[in-house]
C-alpha cells in the first residue's frame, strides 16, 4: 500500500483540487474515489468529503489500497505493435477483436491480449487492467494506444480531451459526396427506438457533442475514399455521421445493413488511420501510421477495376 503525506501551503481550495495539484501520480477522478471511499485524512481524521476547504497547515495523508485483482485472464493473441516503451503501447487492432470485455465477450479481447503482452502492468484507476485510451468499434481496424502507467493514462486522456491528440481515418463509403471537404458538428446519442444504434439526437435529449471532419481523399465511381480526423471521440462517430450525410459506411452492418459491395468484408470498411500524439514522459511528438489490412485494399482495387473498366 502506497501512502502520501501532505502539509497544505494554500488556503481556501477544495480538498481534491488540492491533491490533483500535489499528488500527479493520480487522475481526479481517482483522488475523488480514494476520497469518497476514506482513504484520504485532514488533520488525522477521515474525510470523504471531496468539497471540503483546506487552510495553510492542514495535513493530509493518503493510502492507496492495492489494485483489485482483475478476473480476467491473459490470453496470448497476437498484437501488430506499431510503437512501445515503458509508459505507451501502439498497436495496429484487427478486425474483429473487440476492446473491452463486454456481454458475449467475456474473452479473446484485446485487454486479454495486453494482460499477456503486459504481465507487470500496473493498477490503473484502482484495477489491475491495461490502461485503454480510446476504443475501437469490434470490426474498426487500426492504431489505438494502451497507457502502462497512470500518469501516461491521465496525460493521453487530457490530450484527448483538449483535441491536442490527432486521430485520423480512412473510410469507403457509399456515393459520392458533392463538395470536396467538411464538417459535421451533430450531437450523437443513443438511438431512441433502437437501443443497438448510435444517432444524431439533439443536447436536449441527452445527445453529446460531436465533430467530425472529412475530405474526400479517392473518387471510385459510386463509391469514395475519405479521409476523417476526429475532434471528439463518440460510440460510432465517424459511421453515424457519414450515415447521416447520405454517405454510410461500405460493409457497415448496422447503418448500411442490406448494402453490397460484392467483397467480402468482416465488417464496416473503416481504418484507424494515422496517431499522433504527445509522449506522456519525453513530450516528443509520437506518429505511427497503421498499414490498413487486406481486406481494404482488395476493396480499393475492387473498386478501381471497375473504375477503369468502366471508363474503357
């Protein structure tokens, strides 16, 4: 058990801005729930009160409980690792392979994967389990970083949260887009009839902001390679938002369900393109480019045939 002894030099702050302040190992978050669980003492008393006031003088102490052990177990899946040191893992996600274990994917994820890959990680926000950054949809392909310590995990979160960190994609979709660029700025909430959908849904009916960007990168015919750079990170973003501009997503089986291309796809034909990002330790910038799998560029060149046979 770890443990963190303070004397407050700043009067009239609250409790855990103070300690986010002191203590940097640790997310606000976490200092909320070590607080709320009483693991934080003023002045030689329990106080789960994160709103409290601290004075010059004041001492506070904090023990921090070992991670709770994760159930989960390693499984030694193979990772396409595109970067890796002591504080940040990159890799390129297959299709398929789902992020977080969830209802009917109790294993074979990609946190089995890095529990493996990982033996020593350790406890981030209170488990033991690999510090997931950002998500990938099951059948999204491409680069997603893993944090291994907390402090990396606080810091690339931050840097997704002040749109410093720069996430890219490429996408086939349906159609051909009128303009050459743009930008969707729609909220994005849970479909209100269809709870396995994402949907454009107004602020007011609980939809979150989200932002989309795009250009159109190769014209196929009826079909086009675009380019996306996301400003937010919503469940679904850039597939809800293409949907929405008429444009879904080639092999797509929830927004484009009954649609065919005549390849076979394992899913929606999108690509976590290109990452970039600051390093949590060395602040040196960090890109790596994810090579898109195979069954894109067959699709690509699919497509370009029938662009050139047509226009023979």
């Amino acid at each position: 058990m770890n443990e963190f002894h303070l004397e407050v030099k700043q009067d009239g702050v609250r409790l855990d801005r103070y300690l986010c302040q002191q203590v940097l190992e640790l997310s606000r978050s976490r200092i909320q729930q070590l607080i709320e669980q009483g693991h934080v003492q003023l002045n030689g008393k329990i106080c789960t009160s994160k709103k409290t006031t601290v004075k010059v003088g004041d001492r506070i102490s904090i023990e921090i409980p070992k991670a709770e052990p994760l159930e989960l177990q390693p499984e030694d899946i193979p990772l396409d690792i595109l970067y890796e040191d002591d504080s940040l893992l990159i890799i390129n996600k297959t299709a398929g392979l789902v992020v977080h274990p969830a209802p009917g994917h109790q294993d074979g994820t990609l946190v089995n994967a890095i529990l493996a890959h990982c033996p020593n990680l350790p406890g981030i926000g209170g488990v033991q389990r690999p510090g997931i950054v950002h998500r990938l949809d099951k059948d999204t392909t491409g680069a997603i970083a893993i944090a291994k310590t907390e402090h990396a995990h606080q810091n690339l979160q931050a840097q997704l949260k002040a749109k410093t960190a720069r996430r890219e994609y490429l996408g086939i979709v349906y159609g051909a887009p009128k303009t050459e660029s743009g930008t969707i700025n729609l909220p994005i909430g849970r479909h209100p009839v269809d709870r396995k959908k994402m949907a454009v849904v107004l602020v007011e009916q609980r939809g979150r902001p989200a932002v989309t960007h795009w250009k159109v990168k190769e014209r196929l015919g009826n079909y086009t390679l675009m380019h996306f750079q996301l400003e937010t990170g919503r469940t679904h973003q850039i597939r809800v938002h293409s949907t929405h501009m008429g444009h879904p997503i080639v092999g797509d089986p929830i927004y484009s369900s009954g649609r065919s291309v005549g390849v076979n796809l394992p899913g929606q034909a999108l690509h976590a393109w290109r990452l970039r990002l600051q390093h949590p330790v060395s602040e040196n910038l960090i890109e790596v480019t994810a090579p898109p799998p195979q069954t894109f560029t067959t699709l690509l060149e699919v497509l370009r045939r029938r662009v050139a046979i047509s226009q023979s």
